[in-house]
C-alpha cells in the first residue's frame, strides 16, 4: 500500500500573553492511499490543529509551526513528493480543494451565512476547474443528489440557516468532493448530529471512498464513530501520540490507560451503572471497577418514585408555529411542533426525552418553562396550570423550574464573570440580604460543581465547554430549583468530559433531590441517566416506557430505526 502523505516530526506552538502553549510535540504519521485513518482524542489534544497544519490554516500570528514536514504525493518512488509546509500561499491554493479538502466540525460557520448553498459549491468548482457557471450549477446539482440531499434545486436556492444540520453537513461534503480530492480531511464531522443523520452521513463517507479510492483522515473523540469507518487509529494526548494501530484492536484490547479511559467512559445501550468510569480512573491508576444497577436496585427505585403523586403533568400539550402566510398576512398553514402530548413526571424522576432534530424535544422543554406559548393543552407544576398564569404569577414557579441549554457558551454572557453571572439571578429574586452572601453562595455552588474559589473572577471564554456546563448547572442550581430541564447538555462534549457531567447530575439528584427533565438525541445517554423517557417524531408521542423495556424489546419501526443507528453497537 503506497502513502499519499507523510508527516514527520510536526511541532506547533501557540503564542498568547501568558506565554507559549505546545499544542502539537513532535508528531509523526502516515496515510496511505485508499485508507481512512482515524485520529482521536479529547479537545486540546491537537486533533484539529494538525489537520489544520496540513492545510496551512492555522490562525496567524498566534499560531507557529516550530518544525516538520508534511509531504503530499508519495505515490511511487520516482515521484517527487512536495512539502506542503514550504509551499507560498499561491501555489497552496492549487492543494486546498482540489487535491486536499477538508469538512469542518461546525457546518454553520463554515458556510458563509450571506450566499445561497449551491452557490458556494459552484465558487468552488469555478475557481479549480475553470468552469462556467451553468456547469458549475449542473455539476453541483448532481453532487447534491449524490449525497442524498433531498429537493437539491431548493437546497442549491437556500440559504444555510434555512436548511438543517444534516443537512448543512451534507452540503458541506458536496464542496469537498466537488473537484475530486484525492485527501479527505474530515474534522468531528458527526459532532452533535442525530445518530440517524450521522451514520447516513458516515454511510455516505463509505460509499464516496468506496467509488473513488479516496483517503480519509477523520477526526472524532468518540471511538464508536470511528469504529465504523476507519481502518487504522492513531489516539492523542497533549499533542503526542500515545496509541496507534488498526481499530479492532484499539477498540477491543486498548494497551494505553488513556485510551482504555475513552473506551471505557462512553454510556452502554445495554446497561445502566451507578457512576459511568471517567479518563482519569484509568490514567490516575484508581482501580475503578464499573458497577452495573441490577434489576432489584431499579424495582425498589421504581416503587419508591411511583408511589407519589405526580410534581409535573402536561395533558394534550401543543405547539404550533405559522409556516406560511397570505398576501394580507393572515395565516393559512401551521407547523405543529408539538402536537397533543401528554405525560407525567414524579419527584425525584429522571424521565427523558429522545428523539431526532425537530422532533419537538427542545420546543416542548421550553414550553414547560413557559419560555415558549403552548397553542392548547395544560402544563400543571405542583397542582397549578401555569399556562394560565401571568408572567408575574409565574415568577415563584420560574425560580422552581430551571433550564439549562445546549450551548453553554452563548448561555453567559461574554462580559460578565462566571461569579456575577451565577450571583445576577439571586440578586434578581432576592434570595439572600447582602450582596456578600449571595457572593458566597455562588462560591459554594462552583465548589459543588468542581471548580473553585478562584474561578468567580474568570469570563465564559477562559473555560472549555465541559466546565462552562458546570458554571449552567450552578447557575441554575443558585435558584434553589426542585425541577431542572436539561436540554442536549452533553451533546457536543468529549465522551470523557460528558461522562463527568453526567456524573455531577446523578450526585447532585441525590444530594438536592432534584427531578429532571432530560432531553437528548442519544439513547446510550438516555439510557444511563433515565428512569423513564418518551421518545418523540415530528412533534408526536410514538412510546413512553421504561429504557430497559424500549430498548430490549423496541415495538416500533421507528425507535428500531434510532437503535440500528448507533455506532459501535455499545
């Protein structure tokens, strides 16, 4: 099998006012044509910045390739392969695109918001192949059908806000494949996507390497994703490499305490534990021995929550949203987004909420929190019909019910510290009578979270995402709440730094006696934290049950369908 590119030795530092931080350390590897290698890690560990280094894309000045070689084109021994890291900028844009093309992990911002999609594809073409721009059109039409884009004369019309995730990643694809690349450099392309979207993205992926002979190097923190599409691992720690070789073996006899963390700590389909393993139980040498909740432990558990009356009930709940208006502006048809649900949730409960995107998961959560107008229907908290209710009549029940959201990062607010922003709403409700205690309170709550006196001081961006969700959780818990909607906290988190905050939730559930609402796309997640859950499709109730009777015997063709999504097969 020849190589098609060879890195040697790559160093990459970045420069800040605090001094130099190593992101990459002498790293070394190759692809060999044909392949999909698979590069995994937790976020810092240099993932990206290498794939970025290859493409000469890292942010300038802060960024600085100390040393190494990236060699492209080691196809034979008489070729002459090119060091793309010496190349000037005018003769790297011959590579980017249409030898080298690369998708990233955040669709939406990496098509620009301001053109139509199938516009941004015919630039693409247009400027490598020198076409004009009916074939370009004709060209790109046909690559939307090939990545299974549905309706792709209306998508190539779009604009990206107008189009799903999925979506948006599929037409990301198209652009990459659109002047035959002979590299393909995928980066976390699966993050945060439903499983359904991401194996019929991973599907496509096969195929398209499957027709060309394309070489892969796919980026992921998650060994079951790239259990279903690479050939061979290389696993990243702190820039170096600490593991390599085909992927059944990595995933099934893992040598590195690192790596046996992250094929340890991601949740099971199969089973529930009491505390999911984290990275450092393995690189910290703790001994940790998961311990699966056996049938008797959840029957006593069960008897206990379901003998109380219910804290929360919503009786034919729905939501609807104009989708199209006439010339006088009156509506004439409605997207029902919610449509005549009903179900209960008892204290103490964890009752979950699954299903793909646009199924109503997120619309119903905050309807609940009265953040969103119901069309029709009841939401009855503790006995009261808070759709009723006025905003200033909700106000004791919007202390009680808090929300924490997907995005942590544009949930605070960039110019506030941490400390004020989790101080800000006890001030608001007045909770507590000087401000000193309410500053105390709220270091409290970081030290309950896991972080630390010294943390009140920081801002949202000097946090990764993990610890930001932990800021949220306090946040939320300074209201002293007795029911927390969490909506897809987890869902763009490293499978190591996901297991710890869902390890948070279950201690401070059994500390406060919380309830949670708790919403997801991913049935591994919803199995290991619900003691219920209902699963939702196009804004309808298909089942409601308990996890171990959905799963182990699933009676519709469509929680079937979400299940044969998952990769791995945990």
């Amino acid at each position: 099998m020849s190589k098609i590119l060879e890195i040697n030795d790559l160093t990459v530092d970045f420069l800040s006012t605090r001094g130099s931080v190593r992101a990459v350390d002498q790293l070394s590897l190759f692809l060999n044509r044909g392949e999909t290698l698979g590069i995994v890690g937790e976020s810092g560990s240099g993932k990206s910045v290498t794939a970025l280094s290859i493409m000469q894309l890292l942010p300038r000045p802060a960024a600085k390739i100390v040393s190494g070689t990236v060699h492209y084109g080691l196809t034979t021994p008489e070729t002459r392969p090119v060091d793309l890291l010496q190349l000037p900028e005018d003769q790297l844009r011959r590579y980017r695109g249409a030898e080298i093309a690369m998708i990233f992990q955040e669709p939406m911002t990496s098509l620009n918001p301001v053109f139509r999609c199938g516009h941004q594809v015919t630039e693409a073409i247009q400027l490598h192949r020198k076409m004009p721009f009916d074939a370009a059109k004709k060209q790109t039409l046909e690559l939307f059908e090939r990545v299974k884009l549905p309706d792709p004369q209306r998508i190539f019309n779009a604009f990206p806000h107008q189009i799903s995730g999925g979506q948006k990643q599929r037409v990301m694809i198209a652009m990459a494949m659109s002047c035959s690349p002979s590299i393909l450099i995928a980066d976390e392309p699966t993050t945060a996507l439903d499983v359904t979207v991401q194996k019929a993205i991973l599907d496509l992926m096969n195929e398209l390497k499957g027709e060309s002979g394309l070489s892969m190097l796919f980026i992921s923190h998650d060994l079951g994703v790239v259990s279903e599409i690479c050939d061979r691992v290389i696993v990243m720690l702190q820039g170096r490499i600490v593991e390599e070789g085909p992927v059944d073996d990595i995933l099934n006899h893992p040598r590195h305490p690192y790596t046996r963390g992250l094929v340890a700590c991601r949740p099971s389909i199969n089973h529930r534990l009491h505390r999911l393993p984290t990275v450092s139980d393995f690189t910290e040498n703790r001994g940790f021995e998961p311990q699966v909740i056996n049938p008797v432990e959840t029957a006593v558990q069960r008897e206990k929550l379901y003998r109380q009356p219910p804290l929360l009930q919503v009786k034919d709940l729905a939501v609807r949203y104009p989708s199209k208006k006439n010339w006088l502006g009156q509506v004439t048809q409605w997207h029902h987004a919610v449509d005549a649900v009903s179900f209960d949730v008892f204290p103490g409960e964890t009752f979950g909420l699954a299903g793909e995107s646009g199924c109503g998961k997120t619309t119903l959560g905050r309807t609940i929190a009265k953040l969103t107008e119901a069309y029709s229907g009841e939401v009855v908290y503790k006995g009261e019909n808070t759709q009723k209710l006025k905003e200033e009549d909700f106000r004791p029940y919007r202390r009680e019910i808090q929300v924490v959201f997907q995005d942590p990062y544009s949930s605070l607010n960039p110019r506030m510290t941490v400390g004020n922003a989790i101080v800000e709403p006890m001030q608001v409700h007045k909770l507590y009578k000087t401000e000193q205690n309410c500053r105390d309170k709220a270091v409290s709550l970081l030290e309950t979270v896991g972080l630390s006196a010294e943390h009140f001081q920081r801002y949202p961006h000097e946090f990764s995402g993990g610890q930001r969700q932990r800021i949220c959780i306090a946040r939320a818990l300074a209201m002293e709440p007795s029911f927390l909607i969490c909506d897809e906290i987890v869902s763009a988190l490293d499978v190591s730094v996901q297991a710890t905050v869902l390890n948070l939730l279950k201690e401070l559930q059994e500390k406060y006696g919380l309830t949670y609402l708790f919403i997801s796309h991913d049935l591994s997640v919803i199995r290991q934290m619900c003691d219920r859950l209902m699963i939702m499709n196009r804004g309808q109730s298909v089942t409601i049950g308990f996890p171990d009777e959905i799963f182990d015997n699933p009676q519709q063709e469509y929680v079937q369908q979400l299940i044969d999504a998952l990769p791995g097969k945990q």
